[in-house]
C-alpha cells in the first residue's frame, strides 16, 4: 500500500512539473539580459536584471508597440474581460429568466434562436462578422470587441440550467406573498444565484481576457490593444530582429497570464464548480 | 377567518388527464379539513386550486362570500405551508416572516410587532437572525408556520407539511398544529396521505380517490362506517380484512370456509365482508351457529409482536385469502397453527363486491 | 420549462430583448452572410460579385491544399485529445487517491486553464526555440536536429505539444469531479467484491466515468479544431509559410490574407456543419448525462 502512494506521488510530481516548469523557466530567463539569453539559451538561475523586463514592458512605449506601453494594454484587458463578464452575466440572467419562468407564445422559438448559437463558434463565422463590425462603424472601439463576444449563449445556457433547479414552491411561496415578477427576480432569484454569478463571472472573465482573434481584427488602433492582442505584436518584431528581445517577451507572456491565473487560483472552489456545471 | 366552498370543482390538464372531478366542499368557519388519499388522488391539486397556484377548469371556488376563481394567490387572504417548507434560503427568519408583510406595504412597527408574535407562539424567537439553513429541520418547520401565522389570513393550507420529518418530530409537530389551530382558530386545509396524521388532526376528513371525493365525515365517523372498500382499506391501520362473500337463494356464504351464514337479503351474487384487524378474538372452538356474528378458521403464517400488541398474517386453507388479527401482547402463537376466530355482528361490515359501496344492514 | 411560470405579454420580451439583439446582429447576420458569400464570387477590386452556385465548395474540396490541411486537422485533433485526456485521466485517478497534498496537487494542475491560447504558444515557441530552447537542446543530444518553423513535422509537434499543455487542465477537473461523484459506496462495495485496483479501476470507475469521457472527446474535438488559432498563429509567428495549419487556420487566412472571400466563406461553411453535428452528439450526451443523474 505505501510503495503505490509512492508512485502517485510521483507520477503526481511529474504533471505538476509539465505544467509548471515551462512557466517557471520562463520566469526566471525573464530576470536576465536579451544578449545573455540570445547567448546561452533559457536559464535555470535568476540574472542580475531583476525585474527590469517589466518595468519596459508596463511602462516604456515602443518596445513591440510605438505609442502605449504595457500599462494601457493591462488597462484594456481589463476593460474586455469585466466588460464581458458583466455584460454577459446581464444579458443571459434576464433572457434565461424569461426562458425558464414565463408562458409566453413566442418562447420556443426564442429558446432555438438564443441556443442555435451554441452551434457556430465566432472563429467559423469570423469574416461575416468583422465586416458587419466594421459596415456598424464599431471597429477600434470597446464595443465593438467586447458585443460580438456575447453572442453566445453559453451564460444563458448555464442560467437556464441553474433557474431550473430552483424549487418551484420557492416561486408559489414568493407569488403567495404577494411578489411579482420584477420582485421575484430581484427578492428572490438573483440573491439565490450570487454563487453561480460568481463562478460565471470568473469563467467568463479568464474567457475575455484570453480572447486573441478577435481583437487582432477589431483593434488596430494601439491605444487599444489588450496585452493578449500584444503578442501579436511581438511576433512582428520577433521575426525581423536580429537578437530578439527575449527577456521582454517572456515578462509579457508572464504579465499577460498573471491576472487570470491569480483569479482562478484564488477562487478555485467557485470556479471549479461553475465550470463543471455549466459544461454538463 | 371565513369559510371555503367548493362547488362541483374540475381540473383538466393537457392532454385530457382530469385530476379532480367535480368536488364539492362547504369548509366551515374555524374548521379543519384534511384532505387525504394516495399519491395522485388529486388532493394537491384540489389544495393548490384553493391557493390559486392551479387554474381552475370548470366549479367555483369561494372563500368567504367572495369568489375567487380568477383572484391571484397573494389577495386571496390565504397562507400556505409546504412541503419542504419553501424558505428564501437568503433571507434571515425574520425576514422570512416578514417578506409578505413588506410587500403589501404594511406600517413597520406593525410587521415587528406580528413577527415578534408569531415567534413568541412557535418559540422561535431565538433564531429570528439566522438563516434557514443554519435551523434544524423541526425548526424550520415551525418558521414556515410562523410565515403563514403573521398573515393572519382567513386560511391556513398546509402541503403535507410533516414529510420531510422524523417519525418522533412528526409525532410532536402534529400535535402542536392541532393546539396552534384550535387556539388561532383559523380555517384550515390540510393534504396528507398519512392516515394517522388525517384521523388525529382532522374536525372532518375528507377521503379522495382518482379525483372524486369517496366520504366526508368526522374521522371517527369514517372509521366506524367507511363508506366504501377503498375507505375501508385506506383508513385504519393495519387495514381492515376485506374477505369474499357468495350469495345465492341459499344465503350466504365465505369463500374462505362456513362461518358465515344469514339471508341474502340484498339479492346480489356477490358482497365483500370487512373486519378489522382489532375486532377480532380468538376462540377455543367456532360457536358454529354463524348468525350472531362471522366464525373463520385460519392458518397462522407470522407473528408479529410490536410491542403493546401484536399482530397475526394468516391465511384461509381453502382459498389462500390472507387475513390480519390483533391480539393481545406477548401471545404466542406457531407458524402453520390453526386458529379460530370470532368477529360480534356490530364490527362486520358489507360492501357490494362490483362498486364496492357499503351496504347498510 | 417550468411547473410554476408568470404570465405577461410583454415582460418576457423585455426580458428577452438585449439577447435577441446581440444574437440578430452579431450571430444570425454574420452566419446568414457566410453562408450568402459562399456561393459568391467576389471580385477582388471591389466591384460587385457574381452568383457561382456551388463552384466555391467544388474548387475547396478538390483543392490539393485543402485536403492536406483537413489531414494534418484530423491528425492534430487525434493526437491533441488523445493526449490530453490521457494524461488529465491517469492524472485525475492518482489525484483522487492521495492523502497527502490532494489540494496543492489539485491547484498546481489546473491553473494553466487561465492561460490564453497565445501565450501557451508563446512559451512553447520560447522552449522549442532554435537559438535558446532548452528542448531542442535536449534532443540534439539524442542526435535529433529539431527546426521549429522550417520542418513541417517539428512544427507539427511543437503546436501538439503546447496544445496538449494548455488542454490537460480542463480534463483534469472534469476527470477528477467525476471521480469524485462515483459514491463512497459503490467504490467499498468494489473493493469489497475485487481485489485488484487496476482491475476495479476497469471493471467499476472507468465504466462510470464515461459519460464524462464522452462528453470531454466532444469538448476535446472543439478545442483542437476551434481553441487552438492562437496557439498556432504564434507557433507559426503569423507567417505560415509551407508550415501545417487547421482548417479555422485556413479560413482566416484565405479570408484575411488571401482576400478569397467565397473560398473561405465555403469553408466557412463546411465547418459550421462539422460543428453542427458534433453539438448534436454533445446535446444527445447532456441530454443523457441529465438522466444519469
């Protein structure tokens, strides 16, 4: 029995080290000089340039980019990821109520609309839509890369789900006393979905924040580049130097992967939970 | 405070299922009403139609001198109890309690002053703070009566409010309904399929089966002449012994043996006799004479002690019909025993075999 | 939908209202205009387009080019799922059966699931690099010459191999919530019934883990065929030159790049009916799973 815990253990330790040590390299290379990098390959001890890499990268305009530094991405990222998480939590709350708690002539069609979008992923449909973004005036703008995003239905999906475990005498209990339907959804519904508010919002957040393609086509104006849209960038410049900024790629990489990751990491009960059932 | 009436009350669903079937009921002021049956006998239906949680298809419903047929629930003047309590899990007991009040804009001092009440007499007033999950189940039980309390409505409808309890808790909550109804005197309506918890709380009952209302009566009433087999079998418990009687210009006579004899003065070919497990005795030898009462000879499959009595499931040699007889604790008596038993004439009742309607002799 | 409903006539469409239009606008439209362009031919300077019935799905499919990329797509797919979910599997089993340490295990391998597609790219293409990746390094000393970016095989491995990096977390807590969900009773009545754990992990938790294996296959086969553009965009430093692309690779770049508007709007097309079934089975499979449950 003790020698098979062994083994778990180390086949245990050696995910933990695919998963990690790419990351944790790419941390420390980070910490040394380009020259030094271009030299001898990635590094396995912290350099002397400590987090100077970073500080280029938030605060110097100019390095893959010519007008804003890494601050303004960060700001931006921001903006798309809560933008979104939001937007989307709003948007599908009321829809999947109306889904799941009215009588209504036209609902199943609705219904069909809302989740035939379930069934094209925006890469398939991208050029349609970046046109009509761009015939609605909508590019290089926040709506413009944060609305198209919340065309799917996954978030109502996910609420409809969750509405339909909710007691019905929860409901008749609420109507008895004499609430109606706007009251109900404030009074009752809303307060007993904070927790699924919270792990969507987390799952959508990390999901805004990710998200590449799109902003590659929407923005091309840098003032509104997200640090994820900022890679892009740097492979522009990579191929074309002759030493490559490594050390400013690798803390762009960390910088651009830190905030979700801290967010999942921190509420990864409430994430974990939201992602498990959402996806069932 | 008020009374219900039903009249000739129908529920349709789609696709032409008729859960209820033309009921009518005049509820009296202060009255307690149990409605009980088995699952499916319409009796939440009939309950939620009173709440105004179902439509109903065709009768009229009234509560007091007004109809409400198309009155929404919240100004019905009604409170409901369910199930599973159905407690905004978010909100704190008080809030709870007071939810209803706030929404029809009631003075503040007022809604304080009710809930306060209401938590003195169900001695909840410890908990006003927490939140539901933080009670136990009896508890809980007892703020889903408070919330029903604090809107001193003209009736009280409970859903089977007792299930989710244990055995003892059940046992207790029964009683203190019964003590906080007769002491509020509120009308009330109660659906359960738990025959003890129906003859114990009920002023009248009301047996329902397959949507149609099968008697109404005081319980003891019900039990000492149930107007049908399905009443018969349903009310009392263990159940009464149902046996097979032929008729024919002989008279008549069990299936199971000759210990029957008497007129058939109904003409039918066919009757079914009920007796009750508790009245019957044990007897050295049949009397044989069979007029003033029914002999039986049976054959003792299992003893069942429970204590304070104990209960024997035989069976007819002859026809392999089963039966159930009470006798006293601590008897003894052996698997494959034959006994002799004696039902007196007043505890033997008749049905007709094919509707299965009590016939009075 | 529900026992208990409300009953208004307008709130519901209120309610409704905000969806629905994001879904006209930004889904309904787009997909109709695909599926328009696609049999369209578009005049390259911009002057109009002519109707060409089906020519456009004719000339992708019998494309040589075509057909190699929808290849190396299925074999990318096959090798990306393949992997992931057996590593997440064998992971998820020893994560379920430890004491000590479940929970830091837990975290370390899955909090790749925040990193977005291009940055895993980008720390591939960093390791994988020909002047300072450590890997090359490391298979050079095995006598492997690896060229990132210029052998079409090498560079078909560093994309599986970030893909696969990124792709494990997801499985892993899917796999280990649903180990988790197998009751403690069936598991001790294995035990009790069978001896060995490898033959009770086949005989009992596999058998009950497949409703979720089934359902994460589908989940795996949208990632490796949708999820990945960044991944790959990066790996490729946006020029593909003779490098191996996914089909949605393809699409973007014949769209974008190519300026072949009714070509990828085929495309387009031909993969919205890939999805479409692939959601079908997914649906059958929640439909399932609901009742399993």
């Amino acid at each position: 029995m003790k020698r098979l815990q062994i083994w778990d253990h180390v086949i245990l330790l050696s995910g933990v080290f695919f998963m990690v040590a790419p990351v944790v390299l790419a941390f420390i290379t980070s910490t040394h000089d380009a020259v030094t990098i271009y030299r001898s390959g990635l590094q396995f001890g912290f350099g002397d340039q400590g987090l100077q890499a970073y500080e280029d990268v938030l605060f110097r305009a100019g390095g893959f980019t010519k007008e804003v530094n890494g601050l303004v991405m960060l700001k931006n990222s921001l903006i798309l990821g809560l933008g979104f998480a939001i937007g989307k939590i709003v948007i599908s709350m009321l829809a999947a109520y109306a889904i799941v708690y009215f009588r209504f002539p036209m609902a199943t069609f609705c219904f069909w609309i809302i989740f035939s979008t379930l069934l094209l992923p925006l890469e398939v449909r991208i050029l349609p839509s970046y046109e009509i973004v761009q015939q609605l005036g909508m590019v290089n703008t926040y709506q413009g890369l944060i609305v198209p995003l919340i065309a799917s239905a996954t978030g109502t999906f996910f609420f409809r789900q969750f509405f339909m475990s909710v007691p019905d005498e929860l409901t008749e209990a609420a109507r008895i006393d004499g609430a109606g339907p706007w009251k109900f959804f404030i009074d009752i519904l809303v307060p007993l979905s904070k927790t699924m508010m919270a792990a969507i919002f987390i799952i959508m957040f990390v999901y805004g924040w990710n998200q590449y393609l799109w902003p590659t086509l929407i923005t091309t104006d840098e003032s509104f580049f997200t640090l994820v849209r900022g890679i892009k960038q740097i492979l522009q410049v990579w191929v074309g130097a002759q030493i490559p900024d490594y050390d400013q790629i690798m803390a762009m990489a960390i910088l651009a992967m830190l905030p979700p990751v801290i967010v999942v990491v921190i509420f990864q009960s409430w994430f974990v939970k939201g992602l498990v059932e959402s996806d069932k | 405070m008020s009374t219900i009436t039903l009249d000739t009350v129908r529920k349709v669903y789609a696709g032409d299922v008729e859960a209820v079937k033309g009921v009518s009921i005049d509820i009296a002021d202060g009255e307690f009403i149990v409605l009980v049956g088995p699952s499916g006998c319409g009796k939440s239906t009939l309950l939620r139609m009173i709440a105004g949680l179902e439509d109903i298809t065709t009768g009229e419903i009234s509560i007091g001198d007004r109809v409400v047929n198309k009155v929404d629930p919240a100004d019905r003047d009604i409170a409901m109890v369910f199930q599973n309590y159905a407690l905004y899990p978010h909100m704190s007991v008080y809030n709870n309690l007071a939810y209803g009040l706030k929404n029809r804009n009631m003075d503040k001092a007022e809604i304080d002053r009710r809930v306060k009440e209401a938590a003195r007499i169900l001695e909840i007033g410890d908990y006003l703070d927490r939140k539901p999950r933080a009670l136990s189940g009896g508890q809980r039980q007892r703020v889903a009566m408070g919330r029903a309390i604090v809107r001193e409505p003209a009736a009280f409808l409970f859903d089977e409010p007792l299930s989710n309890l244990d055995a003892k808790l059940r046992v207790q909550m029964r009683v203190e309904i019964k003590r906080l109804q007769k002491g509020l005197g509120t009308t009330s309506v109660y659906v359960t399929h738990d025959q003890l918890e129906a003859m114990t709380l009920a002023d009248r009952l009301v047996v329902l089966n397959g949507g149609n209302i099968e008697q109404i009566g005081a319980p003891i009433d019900v039990y000492d002449k149930p107007a049908s087999t399905f009443v018969a079998s349903f009310i009392g418990s263990p159940a009464m012994n149902l046996l097979k009687v032929k008729g024919d210009e002989n008279g008549l006579s069990l299936v199971s043996g000759k210990g029957l004899s008497g007129a058939n003065a109904f003409g039918k070919s066919a009757y079914t006799l009920g007796i009750r497990p508790e009245h019957m005795s044990v007897v050295e030898a049949p009397k044989g004479d069979g007029n003033s009462g029914v002999d039986l000879e049976i054959k003792v499959n299992v003893l069942e002690p429970v204590g304070a009595e104990s209960y024997i499931y035989g069976e007819f040699a002859e026809s392999g019909e089963e039966i159930v007889v009470r006798v006293e604790s601590h008897s003894t008596y052996e698997p494959g025993q034959t006994l002799f038993l004696r039902a007196e004439p007043k505890d033997v009742h008749f049905f007709d075999a094919e509707t299965g309607a009590r016939i009075e002799s | 939908m529900k026992k208990v409903q409300f009953q208004s006539r307008l709130i519901p469409y209120l309610l409704l209202l905000p969806q629905l239009g994001i879904v006209g606008v930004f889904f309904l439209w787009p997909a109709a205009e695909a599926v328009r362009s696609s049999f369209y031919l578009e005049d390259p300077f911009g002057f109009g387009s002519t109707f060409v019935g089906f020519d456009n799905f004719i000339d992708t499919v019998t494309s040589t080019d075509y057909g190699r990329v929808a290849r190396f797509t299925g074999v990318f797919t096959f090798f990306v799922t393949a992997l992931s979910l057996g590593i997440a599997l064998l992971l998820a089993v020893k994560a379920d059966k430890v004491l000590r340490g479940a929970s830091s295990y837990k975290t370390l391998l899955m909090w790749v699931y925040a990193v977005a597609p291009p940055v895993a790219g980008l720390i591939g293409i960093l390791l994988f690099d020909q002047h300072v990746g450590p890997i090359v390094d490391l298979v050079a000393m095995f006598g492997w010459e690896m060229q990132v970016g210029v052998s079409y095989s090498d560079t078909a491995i560093a994309m599986v191999v970030a893909a696969v990096w990124k792709q494990v977390p997801v499985n892993f807590i899917f796999f280990l919530s649903g180990l988790q969900g197998i009751s403690k009773s069936v598991q001790e009545a294995a035990s009790i019934d069978c001896r060995s754990g490898f033959r009770r992990f086949w005989t009992v938790t596999f058998p009950l883990l497949a409703p979720t294996g089934f359902f994460l296959l589908i989940i795996n086969i949208t990632y490796a065929f949708f999820d990945t553009f960044g991944i790959i965009d990066v790996i490729l430093k946006t020029e593909p030159g003779n490098n191996p692309v996914t089909l949605v690779y393809k699409v973007y770049l014949d769209g974008f790049r190519g300026n072949d508007l009714g070509g990828s709007s085929a495309q387009s097309v031909i993969l919205m009916a890939l999805v479409f079934i692939l959601t079908i089975i997914q649906f059958r499979l929640i439909e399932r799973r609901v009742h399993y449950t």
